[in-house]
C-alpha cells in the first residue's frame, strides 16, 4: 500500500483540473508558487498541515477523500455491533 503523500498529488491534480484551474490559479489561491504546487501534484512534496487544510478547502475535497483514497473501491466495515448485536450509538 502506498503512503498518503504518494496519492496527494494525483488527488490534488485531479481535483484541480476536475474545477478547471490551471497551476497557477490553484497556486495563486493558495498563497504559493506554481512550482510548489507542481512539486506536490508531480514530485511527491509534502505540504504543511497548514496548506493541506487551505488545499482541501479550495478543491472542495473531502478529508476521506484525502487520506482514504485507496479504500475508494473497497466496501465499508460492517458497523460495530455493541454486546447483543444491537449497533452502538
């Protein structure tokens, strides 16, 4: 399984290009350089916490999204079942 940082870039890209913003529109929102986001999206850079966080919210992207894109295909766990078999609330 591949790290987080390994998908960021293709889901940032994506996203990117799925709101129909080049590089630089994405960048200049963001407070950063083209290049910057370019390394991200191509190189595998790690954003701050801070410019994930402003990431997210300008590519309207999930946090499940983000940090559980390789589960995208797979089904969701049953939910926990509290003594009984009742669903735990």
């Amino acid at each position: 399984m591949q790290k987080i940082y390994d998908k960021l870039g293709c889901v940032v890209k994506s996203a990117r290009q799925a709101m129909q913003l080049t590089q630089s529109q994405l960048a200049q929102r963001l407070g950063i350089t083209a290049g910057y986001l370019k390394a991200i999206e191509n190189s595998g850079k790690k954003p701050s916490f801070d410019l994930l966080h402003r990431i997210i919210n300008e590519l309207e992207l999930s946090t499940d999204y983000i940090f559980y894109a390789h589960k995208k295909d797979k089904p969701s766990p049953a939910p926990k079942t509290a003594k009984g078999g009742v669903t735990a609330e």
